[in-house]
C-alpha cells in the first residue's frame, strides 16, 4: 500500500511539473510575441532567436510572505537613460531559497495607465551576481500583480524574469534596479544575455 502511494505521489509530481513546463513554455511564447505586436519593440521576427533563457526550474517558484507598505511615500527610480519613473514602495516580500532570506521591494507606478488592464501592475526590479555573465549586466525585472496578494502571501516565479529593453537596444528608459533589489546569490532562472548584435536608435 505505501509503495501503491509513493507511485501515485510521484505521477502526481511529474504531471505538477510538465503542467509547470507548459505554461512556462506559453509564457514565453507570448513574450516573444509581444515584441512583434508592440510598434515601440526594438526587436523583430529575425531577433527572437536569439532570445535565450534558462531552463525552467520550479525551485525558483518561491512561496513569499508579504507586508504592504505603509505612509510610503513616492520617489523618483533613475533609468540608464537619465530621465526618471516615479514610483511607490507597494510592499515588501521575504521569501527563503536554499536557507538564504531574500528581500524584495516590489514598486507600483504612481501615474495611471493609458491601458486600464495595467492598473493593478506591481514591478520587480533586481540584480544578481550572474548580471554582467550569463545575464543582461544591468539587472532584470519581473511583472506582479497586487491582486496576487492573498492573506498576506505572494508566489513570484524567476522563471518569469525578464530583460529591460536596453539590453537589446539604446534609447529606451530603463528603470534602474534600487540598492534594495540587490541580491547577493545567483538567480540562475528566467531570460539569459541576447545573443544578437546590440541595436543602436
């Protein structure tokens, strides 16, 4: 009976992952096609090969316990271009990878967006010790949702990470990662270095 159940759990497993590979597979997808359907992309058809990415690891999936922020109070985040983003500390995530605690300030956009679909946007940006290897050197960032947020909880897949757009071309507005976003570990999960040729406007 318990080896019956060990088999089950592990089928279970396995048909937890591959659900997890597909939709990470679709995620991607979609990212790639983003690039085609925005008239602002930097990239085009003949570019996306060269996007590459990290295999999809579920223990970069991280369960993290979160505290939204109180009395914050709007400041201006820097781009690689100079100009600056205005944005808010919405809350603050601890989460645990391989007994190492990491903290994570997850910002909102104080200004409204044209696209009321936006509305509920959270933004993570960060830099880790593979930035500047295997990674874009200027940090990447990861979409969240505040409606994600139940009883105090968030899960925020790596896996998702992504590349600014300055790592594939100059003349965008590129939010710098802030000192708190620093993590001292290597993020081995989500988009890797481009490999086609920097683009210049």
């Amino acid at each position: 009976m318990i080896f019956h159940f060990c088999i089950l759990l592990n089928c279970t497993t396995s048909k937890n992952l591959d659900t997890y590979k597909s939709d990470l597979y679709q995620f991607r997808e979609n990212y790639k096609k983003d690039f085609l359907e925005n008239s602002r992309s930097p990239l085009t058809a003949e570019d996306l090969p060269f996007l590459d990415f990290y295999s999809g690891n579920k223990e970069w999936v991280l369960p993290c316990t979160c505290v939204l922020a109180e009395n914050a109070i709007p400041f201006e985040m820097p781009t690689y271009s100079g100009v600056t983003r205005t944005y808010i500390l919405y809350s603050v995530a601890n989460c645990k990878r391989k007994n190492k605690t990491l903290t994570l300030h997850l910002y909102k956009n104080i200004h409204p967006p044209i696209n009321p679909m936006y509305k509920n946007n959270l933004f993570l940006p960060f830099k880790d010790l593979t930035n500047g290897e295997e990674t874009y050197g200027c940090g990447r960032y990861i979409n969240l949702l505040d409606t994600e947020i139940k009883n105090g909880k968030i899960v925020i897949d790596f896996n998702r990470c992504y590349n600014p757009w300055c790592a594939y071309s100059d003349g965008y507005n590129c939010p710098i990662p802030p000192r708190e976003n620093h993590l001292n570990m290597e993020v081995e999960a989500g988009e890797k270095n481009f490999k086609g040729e920097q683009k210049y406007k």
